[in-house]
C-alpha cells in the first residue's frame, strides 16, 4: 500500500464468536420489523432525532469519500405543501399511463395511487440529493465517483438509523424529482434522488401482505 496520512484503527471492537451470533440474530429480528406504511401520524418528532439519523447517513463509505450527498430535512408545513402539490401533479400523470402497463400492474399489489397525503401529515420529509462534482471542501468541484453507489448506501443508513431511532418511514421517488431542487433551493450541481418520509405510524396504518412476501434465502444469496 503506498504511503498515506492514517490514524490506528482503535475503535473497533471484536466480539466473542457466540456473541457475534447473538448481535447478528438481533440485528436481522429487529430490522425485519422495518416496513414501508402511508399512513402517518401527525405527532412531532424532536429535529435532534432527525439530525442524529443524517450524522449516521453521512458516516456511510463514499467514492474518494467525497460524500457526494446533501439532505435537506423539511418540517414547514408550507414547504411539505407545495412538495405534495408538485408530486401529485406528476404522479397523476405517472399513473394515467406514463408509467406503462406493466409498471402499474406491478404497483397493484401495494396499492398504490397518485394521492399523497403522507407529505403533508407525516413530521419530516428528508430530501436526499446526490452531487455532480464536489470534495471535502464546501467549495470543491472535483468530480465525485461512484456516486449513486455512494448515495445509495448513505440512504440505507439513513433508514436503519431512523428505524432504530423507533419511526417509520417511507421511500418516494415521483417521476420526475426536479421539482424538489427548486423547492430546496439546490443548484445545477445536485440533483434529486430520493424523498424520505419518517414519523410516527398513524394508529390504523397497515402493511401490504404483498410487500411482506420475500424471496426465498437461497434465491437471494450464495455462497462459494
């Protein structure tokens, strides 16, 4: 390896053999609870929540770790207006046939439609950016690599974090997502690529018995 700035590893911890099953089994009980609902409530989230989930998100690997990502947490009410406006505007169109049969028939199972009102009931929306160009520097224009990979995983983090945290959440990406650098105020540079929502699960929000439906292990992994 050549010559590089490091500091020791000196924060990892290794755990007994048993100990590591255990972590491993309460882990994957306790993200199998996760679930996208549409039905949230109302009840206010403390915004030191959410900033812990984003500090979590943000520690996530990256291309060159340049950290091509910024997200904008929303929790006016006028601004989680004018995004549901704008996503049900698109997603009337989407779902009139833009989408294409085979699309829509995929959806039905979730049920699924054009109307949004867990953008404005739901505490906060976080919408995820991925950026162009960019570093560790607020005014670097390096090209970033990797960067949907990137943003991606960052993502993941974030929803694990705000599971963990005890919200629900919900993925949305309305076709298309433009809107939201205009809403955010985000330039040229960044541009949309997923809505979050998180809160409380309203008390009647339920679970598509589709959605609950996963592939078989044997289907999804294997081991050489």
């Amino acid at each position: 390896m050549k010559d590089h700035d490091s500091s020791p590893l000196n924060d990892f911890i290794e755990y007994p053999a048993d100990e590591m099953l255990n972590r491993s089994e309460d882990f994957y009980n306790d993200i199998k609870r996760r679930h996208s609902v549409r039905k949230f409530s109302d009840r206010d989230v403390d915004k030191a929540v959410i900033e812990n989930c984003i500090k979590a998100a943000a520690s996530a690997p990256s291309g060159a770790n340049h950290q091509p990502w910024h997200f904008v947490a929303i929790h006016s009410s006028e601004i989680k207006k004018q995004i549901r406006e704008q996503a049900e505007l698109h997603e009337q169109g989407f779902y009139d046939g833009r989408a294409g049969e085979e699309w829509l028939d995929a959806l039905k199972p979730l049920g699924t439609d054009a109307s949004k009102p867990y953008l404005e009931k739901a505490p906060w929306l976080i919408a995820i950016f991925s950026q162009k160009r960019g570093g560790l520097d607020i005014e670097d224009r390096n090209t970033n690599y990797y960067v949907h990979e990137s943003v991606g995983i960052a993502t993941g983090f974030l929803i694990n974090a705000l599971h963990s945290s005890g919200l629900a959440t919900l993925t949305h990406t309305p076709k298309p997502m433009s809107f939201l650098n205009k809403i955010c105020q985000r330039g040229d540079n960044d541009r949309a690529y997923m809505l979050l929502i998180a809160g409380y699960p309203a008390a009647d929000a339920t679970v598509p018995k589709h959605a609950q439906t996963k592939k078989p292990f044997d289907d999804i992994a294997t081991f050489m």
